[in-house]
C-alpha cells in the first residue's frame, strides 16, 4: 500500500533519469555509467521508464511540492532523448493533468545533444524546455573523454545539435566538466563557450575517488589548485566585459552569498538533502552523486515520494553534510562560503590527518580570496542601487 502522504514540509528537488545509465556516448570519466550495474537482471532495452512510472512520477512530484512554488522537473541520464519525442509529449500532457490551478510546472533537459534535430527542438521551444548541453570546450579538449561508443570524438555532432537549438530559438545552457585535461584552459574554455552563443554556463569539477598512491582521486579528476587557477580564470575573462550579458552559474551564487541571501546550489549550502535523484523504475536515492545500495530511500510505488523526502533516512544525510565537517573546516575564514563542498568530494585529509576534507579545498580558498574583494565591491553596488557593472566604483 502506498502512503498517502502527499505534500513535503519544505520545497526540493528531483533529478529524474528515465533511462537510468544508458547513453550513446561512452564519457571515460562518466559517474553514472556504471549505475546500469545496480539492475544486474535488466537488459539495456528495459532501462527505460514505463507509462504506469512515469505517471507515479509526476503526480506525486507535483503534489508533493509545499504551496504554489514552481515545480521544476530535470530529466537527465544516461541519454534521456533515447527515449524519443512521445515520451517527453506524454510528460507535458501528464503535468498538465497533474498540476494544480495556477501552479507553474517547468522543464530542464540534460543532453549531450548528439540526437537534437528542428523536431526536437520545434517541441522543446514550443514547450519551453530549458536545454543542458554537455560540452567541455573546443574540439580536443571536448573529444578527450566525450567518446561514442565507438571511440570517436562527438564534438561536430554536438555542434550540429547547437546549430539545431539556435536555428529553432531554444533556450540552452552550457555544463562543463572541468578535469585535468581542460581544467588548465579556463579562458580558453570560457571564450570558447561564449563564441558559440552560451549565455548560461555551469562548471563542474570532476572528483573521482580512486585510491592513488598520493592524492585519493584518479589522474583524471581536476587538481584542487587547478581548480582554483581555473576559476580564476573563467571570472578575470568575465568580468572584464560579461557582467550583464554572461551568467555562470558559480558567480552568481557567490554574489547571493555575499548579498547574504543563501546558497542556490546544495553544494555550497550548510546542509543537503533536498535535490535527489530517482532511476527509471522509481527506486529513490538521496542524491545524483549518492546512486548506491546504502542510499536507496524506497520505490514510488509503495511509499509516496513527499514521505521518503522527509524520511529520517533523507534527514540524516542531509544533516551528515554540517555533522562530519572538520574542525580544519569549522575555523576557516571561508566556511560560509563553502561549508566543505559536496560530500562526494570529501576524500582527503586535513594537515592534522582528520577525514572529510574536501578534495577542492586549496582551489576553492584561491577562488575566494581572488574575488572577494569584487563580490564585495558588486554588494555594495547593488545595495546602493547601482548596477552590478558599476562595482569598481565601490572597491575601496
């Protein structure tokens, strides 16, 4: 029997992956690829939602949200266009059916674009699908590990899906792992996403937990002061001429922070809990980056999902994020800022050997101190009503 429960204490988020891991691309440094493992009985075709799922989904996913906040729905994989323009058609008409007078019910899709023709995007355009493309730079640094399944670099077709999105007037944004192929190109890799039009743009650290002999991350994942250096970079070539007209997703939450406001990504948040993740056949987990055994919170099927959202299990994990900081962590100038980053990054050690060090914590400490000053100088501005733009009016 399900729980009837219907609506949580408090607003969150669900990252929906309606293939599970499967995808047309083979990325080597992909997370999720190896999630197909957790359904050993599945063959590939059955990684794929079902109606009677998909219809749980979203029902319960818009009676569970408090009020009449918007309910942003992000579907993700895996390759979610694998599923084919009926699938995402009987999203659209189940959110209509589903929502309630006046509520706002939204959509984000996460693509690698390879599959984007004027169909698709006619549909997401006329839909008003906010479009994730993945894409880690110019060619060589873009077809480095966004490899088919073949082996062959996937950068012209990407390309060719861009081409696609702005031939039809799709709203898009651009994710960027940052690993240690690209991650000392941080100008390079800025310029090159604003020459192709990107006005929106997130940057993802890749942290792999790979036991090495020295740094406990695999030789792809981004140095921690690399990190920072390319931060640094990515901001000096932006705030020279983007203010206004580019939006990255890390600077715009670091000005809320020094607004006072509080963080817009749990990453840099005190605690988590609230953005999760469930797979194709309504198993939940705690989140994205914790897909495992141990963090599996039920099926939709049999508990309702604003139940499993505040189920003690969630609140644990969620609290472990403050709970298990180190005390390195806790007299850092900067704890506010960071309050130790996503626990999934959390693999190294302090200089007094405590764990649950975050692996970026040099890079994001060079990345703080490198635009505090500016971030301060935009508060100010904007709190005296000037425009961002004007901030070097207000450094003292």
């Amino acid at each position: 029997m399900v729980d009837t429960h219907a609506s949580a204490s408090s607003p969150f988020h669900v990252i929906a992956k309606p293939t599970g891991a499967i995808c047309n691309i083979n990325c080597e440094y992909c997370f999720y690829l190896e999630k197909e493992e957790l359904y050993p009985h599945q063959k590939r075709s059955d990684f794929r939602m079902t109606p009677e799922v998909l219809e749980r989904y979203v029902q319960q996913y818009i009676e569970a949200q408090p009020g009449h906040v918007e309910v942003n729905f992000a579907w993700q994989g895996g390759e979610p266009t694998l599923l084919g323009l009926e699938f995402f058609r009987a999203v659209v008409a189940l959110q209509q059916r589903h929502a309630r007078p006046g509520q706002l019910v939204t959509n984000a899709l996460q693509t690698n674009g390879m599959l984007l023709d004027d169909e698709w995007c006619t549909f997401l355009r006329d839909e008003g699908f906010l479009v994730g493309i993945s894409i880690d730079g110019a060619q060589a640094l873009h077809d480095r590990y966004r490899l088919d399944l073949a082996g062959r670099g996937t950068f012209t077709r990407v390309m060719a899906g861009l081409e696609a999105l702005a031939r039809n007037g799709v709203e898009w944004n651009a994710l960027t792992v940052v690993q240690s192929d690209n991650g000392d190109h941080g100008a390079e890799v800025y310029r090159f996403l604003r020459g192709i039009g990107a006005r929106f743009i997130q940057l993802i650290p890749l942290v792999e937990p790979e036991p090495q002999p020295q740094s406990g991350v695999s030789s792809r994942s981004v140095r921690s002061e690399q990190w920072g250096r390319f931060l640094n970079a990515v901001w000096d070539a932006w705030i020279v001429a983007d203010i206004g007209e580019a939006f990255v997703q890390h600077f715009d939450m670091m000005l809320g922070l020094t607004l006072g406001q509080p963080s817009t990504s749990c990453v840099h948040s005190h605690t988590c809990g609230r953005a999760l993740a469930v797979e194709h056949n309504g198993d939940l987990y705690s989140c994205d980056h914790f897909v495992t055994p141990a963090h599996k919170l039920g099926n939709l099927a049999t508990t309702r999902l604003a139940v499993l959202v505040d189920g003690s299990q969630q609140a644990k994990f969620g609290n472990d994020k403050h709970d298990m900081l180190p005390d390195y962590c806790k007299r850092c100038e900067f704890l506010e800022h960071c309050y130790g980053g996503c626990p999934a990054h959390r693999v190294a050690h302090t200089p007094a050997g405590e764990p649950h060090l975050n692996h970026l914590c040099e890079g994001y400490k060079l990345f703080y101190a490198h635009t505090r000053p500016a971030l301060r100088a935009m508060a100010t501005a904007l709190r005296r009503g000037a425009a961002v733009r004007d901030y070097a009016r207000f450094l003292a």
